[in-house]
C-alpha cells in the first residue's frame, strides 16, 4: 500500500480520492504495539505473582486453592495451587527419610538377581531380604533378641541405609550451616537430592537401592 506507483494507480483510477481515504501500515503497527503492550502489562502481572512458601499442612493446601480463586476472579489469570506452593524444606526432607526408615522392611527385591555387588562385596538376595525384614534399625531396642548381636549381613543393611541417608543429610547441611536459609537454595539443594537418590536407585552395581529408595522417591517427588 506504501508504493508509490501503487498510489499514482488509485489516483488515475479515481481523481477524487483523499490521501486518508487510502489504508496506510501504519494503522496495522498501531494495533500491533497495542497487543504487545497489553501483552507485556499481562506477563508483568503474572510474574510478580511467583511461589508460595508455607508449612506443610492441609490448611495451607486449602489457603493455596482458594487463593487461586481470588486471582482467578480478580485479577483473571491463573496459577497452580499446588506447583506455586512451595511447602517447609526441612519437613519435605525428613517426610523422605521417613517413609524410607519405615518403608525399607516391606521393599521389593523380586526384580533382583539372586547375588550382585563386587569381588570384594557380594549380597545374596535371600539372605538381604531376610534381614532387611527383620528390621535392623529397631534390633538393638528389641530385648527379645537371642543373641543380642548384629550379624555381617545385618551391618551391611545398615551400611547401606547410612549410605542412602546421606544425599538428604548433605541437603539439610548445606541449608542451615552459617547461615538463614533462602528459597534461591532451598530449590537446587532439594532437587540435587533427589537426583542423588534417582541416581542411586538406579545403580547396576547395587539394585538393592532401587527397592530401598522407591518410598522415599515416592514422596519426594
């Protein structure tokens, strides 16, 4: 519509026309800045709204859900009620560890070869799952026990719950060692944990960890 040959046609063709009488760009631009402004007024507004930090409790869930109603209604954009709501870092952590203290007995190993590990370290699935079942946690507060000791195999179910136990241990450390723990932290040392334990569970050279972790991942995640 610019050209100017184009423009010398419509005059020929009709004398009596007005310059505003032929469509211009720059109405087009007009109403391209406009959508953009209102655009970028919209994202303004989406993102001073980030995520929540609250206890973990069945009240705060509720909180989030009807907060989110509120903007829905009000300011006509939406969030997520539970990926916004960041809960209690040391409460998510200990919940992990939890459900793999209590959950480890009931683990199960039936996808495991009947022996794995190393030259220097060989487990015998029988054996683990046994002892794993007797709980070896609670053993040394069990008077009923005869004889009151632990076997090789009872340690090395304990070694490797010490060693599963120490990616959630690490995370806690690095967010409350010298100093107030801060949400820009609390995110990455959360996700390397998990990844930690992702990692673990998923070991060649110990599949006992993939049955050990799965509780604990569960919640986790």
């Amino acid at each position: 519509m610019e050209c100017p040959q184009f423009h010398q046609l419509i005059h020929y063709l009709h004398h009596n026309l007005q310059d505003t009488d032929i469509p211009h760009h720059t109405k087009t631009c007009e109403l391209i800045l406009q959508c953009w402004q209102e655009h970028f007024m919209q994202l303004r507004m989406e993102l001073k709204i980030g995520h929540f930090t609250m206890d973990n409790a069945t009240n705060n869930d509720t909180a989030m859900v009807v907060f989110m109603q509120i903007l829905q209604e009000e300011c006509k954009f939406d969030i997520d009620p539970v990926a916004h709501h960041i809960r209690c870092f040391p409460h998510i952590i200990s919940i992990c560890i939890q459900h793999l203290i209590n959950g480890y007995k009931c683990a199960d190993f039936s996808g495991l070869l009947r022996t794995w590990g190393n030259p220097l370290r060989v487990l015998h699935k029988k054996e683990y799952i046994m002892v794993v079942q007797e709980d070896p946690i609670q053993m040394p507060w069990n008077t009923n026990l005869v004889p009151e000791k632990l076997e090789q195999m009872h340690w090395e179910v304990l070694q490797d719950l010490e060693f599963a136990l120490q990616a959630p241990a690490t995370a806690h450390h690095t967010m409350t060692s010298e100093h107030i723990p801060l949400l820009s932290g609390a995110l990455p040392a959360y996700e390397t944990f998990l990844e930690q334990w992702k990692r673990i569970s998923m070991s060649s050279m110990n599949p006992q960890f993939g049955p050990l972790l799965k509780e604990g991942l569960a919640h986790g995640e």
